[in-house]
C-alpha cells in the first residue's frame, strides 16, 4: 500500500505545477474575456470550472510528456522542444476552448450536431482567436520554463530565480 501512496504522491507532484499554472492563466483568460464581454449579458465560467479546465490541462500535460513523440528534440538547443511543446499543448488547449463554448450552445440547442452549427455560425471568431493567441503566448511561457528546468535542473532554476536553497543541517 506505501508503494501505490508513494506513485501517487509521485504524480501529484508532476501534475501541480502544470495545473497551478493553467489555474492562473486560465482566470487570466477569463478576467481578460469578462473585460472584452462586459455589459453583453454573456455568461463567463466560474472558478469552479477554470478548476476543472486546469486540472484537465495539467494532466493533459503530464499524459503528453509521457507520450514518446513530445520530447522530439532533447539533444538540439532548447527552441526546439519549447516550440514543439507550444504547438501540441496549443492545439489540446484550441480544442478543449471550442468544446467549452460548444457545450453552453449544446445546453440550448439538444443535438451535437445543431449546437456545432449555431457556434460556428454565431461564435465571435475575432474574440475567439484573440483569446488563442493569448493562450499560445502562456502556454509559451510555460513550456519555456518547463525546458529550462529540464535542461538546468529544477533546483538550479529555484535557486536562479528565489536565491540559494537553505542547506539542511547535518545530522550526522
């Protein structure tokens, strides 16, 4: 039973940065929708949902870097992986964005098929590609920070930015 609290407590360390991150940037994103939908009478999703989202986001990133094909580039410089990461975490991010907005028409319309063609046809596609672009960019970041801990070690990184680590004391 240790070994099964040990994986667990293992995965759940995996997957808290990623989901801390996307909790943040997702309620950016929401703060930033709010702003550009104010007075409309659109609904907007609640922190319950952003949770969600970033806890489908985070293990969604923890599954993709188990997957073979995410880590295409370890050995060429950084810009490399950090790009291939961007693409493949900005297209979960543009799909799991379009279902979002296709189940409050799904809610409305009874059908699949009825909701994809009212979204289509009355979704602001401006907003929704500026919302993209502003996930890309923070997926960005994110996985720039990801690689530069990879490649310089997550202790090294904490200590670049926060300072020296305290030592623990002997006990020798």
């Amino acid at each position: 039973m240790s070994s099964l609290m040990e994986k667990a407590k293992e995965e759940f360390k995996k997957v808290l940065p990623p989901t801390i991150f996307f909790f943040i940037i997702l309620h950016i994103v929401v703060l930033i929708r709010s702003l550009m939908v104010k007075q409309t009478g659109i609904t907007l999703p609640t922190s319950g949902s952003v949770l969600i989202s970033s806890l489908i986001l985070g293990k969604s990133v923890l599954i993709a870097d188990m997957l073979p094909f995410i880590n295409q580039f370890p050995d060429k410089p950084l810009v490399w992986n950090v790009s291939w990461k961007t693409l493949m975490y900005a297209i979960v991010a543009l799909v799991i964005h379009y279902l979002e907005r296709l189940y409050d028409f799904w809610k409305e319309a009874g059908s699949f098929a009825a909701a994809n063609h009212a979204l289509i046809a009355h979704i602001s596609w401006p907003r929704y590609w500026a919302i993209q672009i502003l996930l890309v960019t923070l997926i960005f970041n994110y996985c720039v920070i990801a690689e530069l801990a990879r490649a310089l070690g997550k202790n090294r990184l904490k200590a670049m930015f926060f300072g020296p680590l305290p030592v623990p004391p002997d006990h020798s």
